[in-house]
C-alpha cells in the first residue's frame, strides 16, 4: 500500500510538471506558424474613353437668314421698272427666322485619355429639315402694276469635323467642341409682275445653291455605360454668306431703253443652332 501511494504521488507530480511545461512551450509553437497575408482591399476600376468609337445621333435645328439686296446701278434708274425699288427693296431685306425642325445623322471618332482630360477628334454627317419661304404682295404702282415675291431658303445637309477637350468625372464626360462646319444652302426668290390687264411677267428671279464653309462650335455631357455611351450636345454654326444674284428679264428688260447690267444682288448669311442627343458603341 505505501508503495502504491508513493507511486500514486510522482506520477501526480510528474503530469503537472508536465502540463506547465507544455503551457509554456505553447508560444514558441505559435510564433513558428505560418502567418496569412491580410487580404487586400479592391482595386477601384476607372472608366476608360479612350478608344474609337461609331454612333448616330438626332435632334432638333433652327435658324436664321440675314438677308440684304443691292441692285445694279443701271437697275436702280426709275425708268426701268414702274415699281420703283423703294417700294421693293425694304421688303427684300431682313431676317428671315425658321422654326425648329428635325436634324439626324451619324458621328465618327476617337478619343485619347490622359489621366481625367480626354481629347477627341469626331465628324458627323446629317440630314436637315430646315427651310423657310417668305411671300409677300407690293402696292400697285400709279402705273396699275404690282408686284409679288416669293423667296425661300433653306439648308439641305450639315457635316461637322471638329476637336473634343472634355473632363472625365469616371463614366460622365463634360466637354466643348469646336471646328469645321460644312453645308448647301439653297436660295430661290422669284419677283414677278402683275400687269394692270392681269398678265404676269417674272423679272428678278434667282435659283442658286452654294456648299457653305463655316465653323461649328459648342459643348455637351456624355455618360458610359460598358461600350455604349449616350450623349447630348448643343452645338452653334455659322455658315458665313453668298450672294445670289438675279438677272433682269421679262419684257421690261427689252424695252427701250435696254437695261445693260441690271440685276438684283441677294446677300444671304446663314446661322442655325442644334441640341441633339446621340447613342455611340466604343470598341
């Protein structure tokens, strides 16, 4: 019995030496564990406009038509017509404004990005609704004829070449523009003459059209969504002027004393303005 108790004491004394010395190797064990690297936090991704991109593009136009005449100074001898051109000339002249009409089309272009400033080149080619007709009776003459005019203006096409600077806030992109505006513009007036027995007789009339250079300039916001981005965008252009000019005829202009060098100069300056929205597919 005393041995069993004896026994009974070291092997209690041996599992506690044990124990503690288990408890105080438990740190060393722990500090040779592999440690795991902290998982890093998510890269932000940034929306990238650079590339070339393809879209179309509608809206609405409208415009203006500053129009002066000058006539020949053979034409401005009283002797020629009945209705002198005091009466005719203030009625020629003016602008001639037109109301909003439908404009659409396709754009073109590329894009380079340098940290948020973007810098683009684009060209668009549209088709134009716009067109404006202008009538109106002279008062008789104290010869019993009148006069009647119809003119009309109107822009058939516009092409755009133009340079983009813009701002990326991420996936929206403010941005001006400005560059190279190309248009027909086509001109008609006919002036004809309402003799006292009933019989008319044109003129001064004109048909001319002119492919117009300009220049475009404007600004607008687009926003990206993946490859597709939507747009909207004002744009002002200015077509500069032409003259057309009319030629003397009918039966007043073989009369003697002819009329040598008489016609009727038409100087036309043309400016529209557009906001359009437009849809591109960037690849």
């Amino acid at each position: 019995m005393r041995f069993l108790k004896a026994n009974r004491t070291s092997l209690t004394k041996l599992f506690f030496v044990a124990f503690g010395c288990s408890i105080l190797a438990m740190p060393a064990v722990a500090a040779d564990l592999p440690v795991k690297a902290p998982t890093p936090a998510p890269v932000a991704t940034v929306y990238s406009w650079a590339g070339p991109y393809v879209g179309v593009n509608a809206g609405v136009v409208w415009g203006r038509s500053d129009q002066t005449s000058a006539p020949s100074a053979a034409l401005a001898d009283p002797a020629q017509i009945p209705v002198t051109l005091s009466v005719l000339l203030p009625r020629l002249q003016g602008t001639r404004n037109f109301d909003p009409a439908f404009i659409g089309g396709g754009q073109i272009g590329y894009n380079w990005q340098l940290t948020q400033w973007v810098f683009g080149l684009e060209a668009d080619f549209n088709y134009v609704g716009l067109d404006k007709t202008f009538e109106f009776f002279a008062p008789t003459s104290s010869s019993g004829t009148s006069v009647t005019v119809v003119q009309s203006t109107s822009l058939d096409w516009l092409a755009t070449f133009r340079g983009r600077l813009g701002f990326a806030i991420n996936n929206v992109l403010l941005y001006g523009t400005g560059g190279l505006a190309v248009g027909k513009v086509n001109f008609n007036s006919a002036i004809g003459m309402i003799f006292s027995g009933g019989d008319s007789s044109g003129f001064l009339n004109v048909s001319a059209s002119d492919t117009r250079v300009g220049w475009a300039a404007g600004a607008g916001a687009e926003y990206g969504l993946g490859r597709w981005s939507f747009r909207i965008e004002y744009l002002h252009v200015d077509l500069g002027s032409f003259t057309a000019t009319a030629p003397f005829t009918g039966p007043f202009a073989v009369l003697p004393p002819p009329c040598i060098n008489c016609f009727l100069n038409t100087n036309i300056d043309f400016k529209a303005d557009t906001v359009r929205a437009a849809v591109n597919y960037r690849f």
